[in-house]
C-alpha cells in the first residue's frame, strides 16, 4: 500500500485505521516503558527492605528504655570493679588482702606501667608482675581467689617452680597478669 492509497483507505475504514494506529503507539509505549520496568524493580526492592528495616526497629524499640537502664547497671558494676590507673598503692593492696586470705608470701607484686591507649577508652588492660610462694592449695587457692574477687583479671604468663635443691622448700608461683582498669 502506498502513500496515495492510505488516505482513502482510511476515509473508508477508520475504525480499522483507528485500531491500527492505537495498537502502534500501545506497542511503543510498552516497548519503551519496558526498560523501566528493572528500574522499577530495584526501587521498590530498596524501599521494601526500608520499610521492613523500619518495621523491625519498630518492633525492638518498645524496651529500649528498660535495655538502657540495664546497660547502665551493667556499665556501673563494671566500672565500679576496674581498678584505677593512678591508683597504685590501691591496686597493689588487692594483692595484699589475697596474700592474707590464702597464705601465700607475696614477693613484690608490682604495677607494670603502660602507655595509655590512643583515643577516648573506657577501660584498658593494667599489668602486674606477682610472685608467690607457698604449698601448691595454697597456691591454687590464690588463682581461685584472684579469679573469683572483685576485680576482672587475665592471666597473661604463669610459671610455677620448685627448688631443685631442697623439695621441702614452698613453690614459687610467678605471674603476669592483667586487671581491667579505667584510665
């Protein structure tokens, strides 16, 4: 069909020609909204995972006052069980009050200084180089007991010696070991 007979076509049926170029701009439009339609996907991927996201803090949020209260507590019974950096006559008298409770002789337990961390830190590791003497229950009771106080300790380096010469002498105990402090 030519150019010239696509006039009077049309005049004769224009519903048909009607159709036609209906169904010619439908086709282009679906062909051209078709590369949207992955565009459209991603989008409405994204904003699904938004709303579940926000649904779900939602849903957590309702005791978030009570979890803070408790890890306020939590914080403070932490706080109040680390040892102070500064404080080294009071760190070294923890060791003493052990020495007294189990029996062991403590040979100058010593705070090792350390530089402080970097940053804002609220709580560090404090070093101490104990030595200790005494039969081996006494002995296992003072790492029990250092275990089981006030303080969080870390055993970092353990040695435990005899006397070679003499085996009626008491053992001795040396240890390296971390408190958690607060600077």
């Amino acid at each position: 069909m030519t150019s010239q007979e696509l006039g009077p076509f049309m005049k004769r049926n224009p519903a048909t020609a009607c159709c036609g170029l209906l169904s010619l701009l439908l086709v282009c439009g679906i062909y051209f909204r078709n590369g949207l339609i992955p565009e459209a996907e991603a989008e409405l991927a994204q904003k699904s995972a938004e709303g579940e996201r926000y649904a779900a803090n939602i849903r957590n949020s309702d005791k978030l006052k009570q979890q803070y209260a408790e890890i306020l507590a939590a914080n403070k019974e932490v706080d109040a069980r680390a040892v102070r950096v500064n404080q080294v006559g009071t760190n070294i008298q923890f060791f003493y009050k052990l020495e007294s409770e189990t029996g062991v002789r403590l040979a100058d337990p010593s705070q090792v200084t350390r530089v402080a961390a970097k940053g804002k830190t609220v709580f560090m590791p404090v070093a101490f180089n104990v030595s200790a003497q005494g039969d081996l229950p006494q002995l296992l009771n003072f790492l029990r007991m250092l275990e089981n106080r006030t303080r969080y300790s870390r055993v970092i380096n353990a040695s435990l010696t005899q006397s070679v010469v003499n085996r009626s002498a008491p053992l001795s105990l040396t240890l390296n070991l971390e408190l958690l402090g607060s600077p």
